[in-house]
C-alpha cells in the first residue's frame, strides 16, 4: 500500500485527496519508481477540471517526476533497483509516493542532478526545446515575445532563447514576477495589469515586431499577440505558437496560416522519444558541466550546442 493523491470528482483543488492506494508490482517491461520529487504542471489543473478529458475517476494527477527504482518486472535489461529515473507524459500519476511506469519512458538521471531538478525540467524542457528548436528556430538576432515568461514554461523559454542570442521580451502579472523574469534572462519585461503590452513591444522593437509569440495565455493576449509579428515563416504570414489550450477560443482563425498548440507533443509519438533522449543527453552535459567545477545556475541552456 502506498499514498497516493487521488481525485474523485472533477474540480478545484478542495478534490484532490490524500490516500491509501495498492500498487502491485511490476509486469513484464515495466519499472517501480520510488518517486523522490513529482513536477507541477498546469495541465495538471486542466485534467482536474475537466477541460482535458479524464479516462476514469478516480485518477491519480501528474505527469512529471524523478524518483528511485524499487523493482523491476521480469526479464527486464537496462534498469535495476537503485537507479534514478525521470519520466514525464504517460502514464499519468506522478503525485504518489511510488508508482509503475513503462521502462522505455524513463530517462536515467546522473547521480550530481537534484531529483528536484530533474523533476522539474523534464516536461517543461521538453517543451521548450520543441518550442525554440523545432516548431521555430530560435537564432542570434531574433526578437521573441514570451508571455508568462515566470511560468514553468516560460521561464525556461526565456533563459534558453536568452542564450540562444534572442532578444527576450517577457509579459508577467507582478513586480515580483519581473525580477525573476529579469533573472531568467528577459532583456525587457512587461508588467501588463500596468502597462499596454502591445504599445510597449511596439516601442521596445521600434515598430518592427517580433519573429515569434510564444502565447501561454491564449484568448486574452492572441488578438493582440498578432500585431507584433513581422516577415514571414515558411512562406506563412505570420507565427505564434499557441502554448496552452485557452488557445482553443481563437482557433480557425484564418489569417494565421500557421500554428501548432503544444499539445501536439503528445500526439507525435517519435519525437516524443527523441524529445525524451534529447533530454537524457542534456542531463549528461549538466552532469559535465558540474564536474567541471559548474554552479549550474550559470545561464546555459539546457539544449546548449543542438
Ligand atoms: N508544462 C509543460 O510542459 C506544458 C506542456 C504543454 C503545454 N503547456 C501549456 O503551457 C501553459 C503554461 O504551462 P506551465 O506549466 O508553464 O504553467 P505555469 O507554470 O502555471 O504558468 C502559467 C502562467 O500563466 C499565466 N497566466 C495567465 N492567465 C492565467 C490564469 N488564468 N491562471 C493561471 N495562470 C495564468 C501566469 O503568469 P502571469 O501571472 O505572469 O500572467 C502563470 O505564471 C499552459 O497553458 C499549459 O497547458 C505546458
């Protein structure tokens, strides 16, 4: 028996409760993960409010965490007990104190990594990098409007496009939130209960806009997120990539040609893998960087060098 959050009902956070759960063991593939750090998400709220369908209720919520394998299930190659681990994506259910995973959704975590860490970037890199590198190539001279740019995502969006060479405007709710988007790398922050946005990068950028919005706010800022944008992408008129799917109010909107939701990283099951090694890899280099004497709070990206 382990604890385990479990929801019942759809709902605020008043439905998530504390439990005793039965686990098993391993089957045949797969892996029993004491969990040592579990990420938050907000897509985590989403599945709890409904707005993402659940499978069945009850659930257990998450889909991020590092932790310590307990057991593996037979014949299983390439894990044993005592490893670290991070996962992120499915199965859901990281808020536990233990739980069983896929073998082959697991990346190693070197031993100098703070499962905290580990816990905490392995989703939300994942979707920087598909954001920075894949969906539009962050370059030297760039100019980037982040907005929530003290989320998980992005401030991971800043600090990376920051050392990518991007000039980083970044839009937050408080004062508080501007000292640490300023911390992670935005050359110029927003403060937008305070100021108008669109004014503001306007000034900022000398009218010229920027090459791509990284929206994670959706309906509120997207209709003003389409005025910054300049040149062309792929032949396309314009670029903002829709984080969150408060987006899906403005979708079908016909003058812009071009737009993912990053929701679609789940949906495109090989570069979910090669996302997930790609990550793997980055922690490896992190892992160098401190042998090498590295604080790691040194502005490199995770993706430094790709
Ligand atoms: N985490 C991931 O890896 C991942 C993957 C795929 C998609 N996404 C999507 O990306 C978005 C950001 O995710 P996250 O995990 O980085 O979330 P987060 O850390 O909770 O950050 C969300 C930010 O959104 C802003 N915000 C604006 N309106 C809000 C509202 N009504 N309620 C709460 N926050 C609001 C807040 O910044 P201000 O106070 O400064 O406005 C907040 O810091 C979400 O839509 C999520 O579904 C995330």
């Amino acid at each position: 028996m382990i604890k385990a959050i479990r929801v019942h009902e759809l709902g605020g956070p008043e439905v998530l409760k504390w439990e005793d759960v039965e686990l098993g063991e391993p089957k045949e593939g797969e892996i029993r993960v004491k969990n040592k750090a579990v990420g938050l998400n907000f897509n985590d709220v989403y599945f709890r409010k409904g707005v993402y369908k659940i499978p069945t209720l009850p659930y257990t919520p998450g889909r991020e965490a590092a932790g310590v394998v307990t057991a593996v299930g037979p014949g299983l190659t390439g894990r044993q007990v005592g490893d670290l681990v991070a996962y992120a994506g499915d199965p859901m259910g990281s808020y536990a104190e233990e739980q069983i995973l896929p073998a082959n959704k697991v990346v190693p975590v070197p031993p100098s990594i703070d499962p905290i860490i580990a816990a905490s970037v392995i989703l939300k890199g994942m979707t920087a990098q598909f954001l920075l590198r894949r969906c539009f190539k962050v370059e030297p001279g760039h100019t980037i409007l982040v907005h929530a740019a003290a989320g998980g995502v992005g401030s991971l969006l800043s600090q990376w496009a920051n050392a990518l060479g991007a000039t980083v405007i970044g839009t937050v709710s408080t004062k508080e939130k501007a000292v640490q988007a300023k911390d992670d790398g935005c050359h110029h922050i927003i403060i937008y209960k305070e100021e108008d946005f669109v004014a503001r990068v306007n000034e900022i950028t000398s009218g010229n806009g920027v090459d791509v919005v990284y929206d994670a706010v959706g309906k509120d800022t997207f209709q003003l997120g389409r005025r910054f944008l300049q040149g062309t992408f792929y032949g396309v008129e314009a670029l903002i990539l829709l984080i969150g799917v408060s987006c899906v109010g403005v979708m079908g909107s016909r003058r812009i040609t071009c737009f993912f939701t990053v929701e679609k990283l789940f949906s495109c099951g090989a570069w979910f893998s090669d996302l997930l090694g790609f990550l793997g890899s980055c922690l490896d280099r992190l892992q160098t960087r401190f042998a090498a004497g590295g604080t790691g709070s040194e502005r490199t990206p995770l993706g430094f060098g790709i």
